[in-house]
C-alpha cells in the first residue's frame, strides 16, 4: 500500500495499519450492543479498493493510528473518504488555515476589550472568521469603563476622607458617568441576549473610519439560518462557563453532568483576575491606614485575595465556589433549572 504525505503505514493479520500525524475525521466502526446494531466504519477508497476503518486511535506522541479493513459486502455504503496524494494535500492546507485561525483568534481574544466596542454586525463577523463569540467580546469590552469609573469614584473618595479637592475634573466625570451608562445597557443586552452589541464611542468612530476610507456602503446583511437548538445551547454554555467557576462545588459537578463542563478550563483564569483586582486594593490601601476608608478597604481586598489563593490551592482536589457566586447566579439560572440537584449529582472532572 502507498502512503501519501508523512503517514506511514504496515500490514499485519490482514488489516492495515494507518499512522497519520492529521486527523483526518474517519469515524471508526460501531460495534453491535444491547441498544444499537453495528455501524460499520468510514468507507475509504484507496488505490481503487475500498477499506472500512475499524478504529481510530490518538496517539500519546501525536496523531492518529487507524485500522482498516477490507469492505464487507453485506456493509452498503452511500458515500466514502477518498485516500490520495490530493486528499492529503487538502487536509494539510485546511490545518494551516485553522492554526492561521486560531493564531488571529488568540490575538482577537486578547484585543477584545477594544472589538467588543464596534458595532454588533462587525462582532459578528470576527466571531464568524476567528471563531469568537460575540456575547463573551462585548464583556471583555466593559472592563475598561468599569475601570474608568471606579478609578474616579476611588479618587474621590480618597480626596473626601483626607478633605481635600478631588483630583478628578468635571469632564472626565461626564465621560465616565455616560460611559457607565451604556456599559450597562450592553451588559443587560449581551447576558439577556446571548448577543454581541457596540457601544456608542466605538459605533461613532467605525462610522467616521468608513467614511474616512471611502467605505460608505453599508457591508450586505445575509439572512441568520437558523440554528440548531443543541447547537445554541452548546454557545450558551460555551460563552457562559467561566460564570460556572464561582458557584458551589456541588452545583459545578451537577453542571459538569449536564453540560460536559470542565471546571479547569477556566477556573484558574477567572480566580487570577479577581486575586488581582484584590492585590491592587491592598497596596492602593496601604498608604491610607491612618483613615477608617482605608483599613476597611484593607481588610475588604484583603479577604477576596485569601479567598481566591484558598480557592486556586484547592482546584488540584476539584471545584470550588466563591462568595461571587451570588452575582452571576441570575445570569445562569436557566441552565440550573435543568441540571440535577447537587446532592444526587456525582463527582465531576478532577
């Protein structure tokens, strides 16, 4: 048998063995059981003779082994994989298009704090090249407005403790006060609606971009398909599971039957980020322990750091909630009606 591109392959006992560093989607056969009868495997047709995959094994190194066997003729088939040097060549194309992908989606992600502010038409065209979800860039969006705002409270009220001027002028008061307004209208619109949606600043200067590049034509509108209900369900899990890290650990293991959520994948990031904000509230109170304002705030960051270093040490055992749970639970409480109670739910991943 010929092998094409960097697979390699060997004979043994009448079947044929396949090692291939791609994964090239072949299912392998289904054996028969109680419930189900057999499904036979992919039909691939190579050097003009047709195989079934009997299994498909990933490989601890990387890739794939597969199994073939020659077609049963009692097995009928209505389409089939073809093995050749151009089929091969397309699956090395189509995997550097999805690393280029998933390379300009790492870098999406981490500027979504400055996307998540265009209009909800262009987010959904990043989500649709980049494979982003709109809802989830429009919250990354809302961090700098939030930070605006509580920048400014923080200074004045550090002005008013120590009775002088508050540092912070009139204008700048305004804009965080309007960009706080419409921070909670997206906010409201994204977790209600599952959508991405553009601030004000940010629609106004894609506008004025468009018409600075001569790109005044609106871009054309294609009628949304309609999308399959797991399918819609799997995004809203997808893009909401980083709420699921700050509820209690019972109700993650019942969310982790329901949904195949894996609390590891983002527990970590979101206890990182809130043992940060409580870092930067202890050093920024350091300065002022001599005022009641300032040891309360010590004492406050300094108890949402304990909490988060507690729960990062405890994620090597399995989930743990937070006391931030009880912010996020209206947001999900759809996908808990659904998921059985914790104390009949088993041990989820870890």
């Amino acid at each position: 048998m010929q092998p094409y591109g960097s697979d390699r392959v060997r004979e043994s006992g009448g079947k044929v063995i396949l090692h291939s560093r791609l994964s090239k989607g072949w299912t392998p056969r289904t054996p028969k059981s109680a419930t189900h009868a057999e499904f036979p495997g992919t039909a691939v047709l190579w050097d003009d003779r047709y195989f079934e995959v009997l299994s498909a094994d990933p490989l601890p190194a990387g890739g794939v082994r597969y199994t073939l066997g020659d077609w049963k003729d009692e097995h009928t088939f209505r389409v089939f994989e073809t093995y050749s040097e151009e089929s091969e060549a397309r699956l090395r194309a189509d995997h550097e298009t999805a690393l280029r992908h998933r390379r300009h989606s790492r870098l999406a992600r981490l500027s979504s704090m400055i996307l998540g502010h265009l209009p909800g038409s262009v987010q959904e065209r990043l989500a649709n090249e980049l494979g982003l979800f709109p809802a989830r860039m429009t919250l990354m969006s809302l961090i700098p407005p939030v930070a605006l705002f509580g920048a400014c409270v923080w200074l004045f009220v550090d002005a008013k403790v120590d009775q002088e001027r508050s540092p912070v002028p009139s204008w700048l008061w305004f804009l965080a006060l309007f960009m706080m307004l419409d921070t909670a209208v997206r906010f409201l619109v994204a977790m209600s609606q599952n959508r991405g949606i553009g601030s004000i600043p940010g629609t106004i200067g894609y506008v004025l971009y468009r018409l600075a590049t001569g790109k005044r034509d609106a871009p054309p509108k294609l009628a949304p398909l309609p999308v399959p209900e797991e399918i819609a369900q799997h995004d809203s899990v997808e893009w909401r599971s980083w709420m699921f890290t700050l509820l209690p650990a019972g109700e993650q293991r019942a969310l982790a039957q329901r949904y195949d959520y894996d609390y590891r994948k983002d527990a970590y990031s979101v206890a990182g980020a809130i043992l940060a904000v409580g870092v930067l509230g202890i050093l920024s109170s350091v300065s002022n322990l001599e005022t009641l304002g300032g040891l309360t705030s010590l004492i406050v960051a300094s108890l949402i750091a304990l909490e988060q270093i507690a729960r990062l040490l405890a994620f090597k055992k399995g989930p743990a909630g937070s006391v931030w749970g009880a912010l996020v639970r209206p947001f999900i409480r759809d996908l808990l009606k659904s998921v059985p109670s914790p104390r009949s739910a088993g041990r989820g991943p870890g």
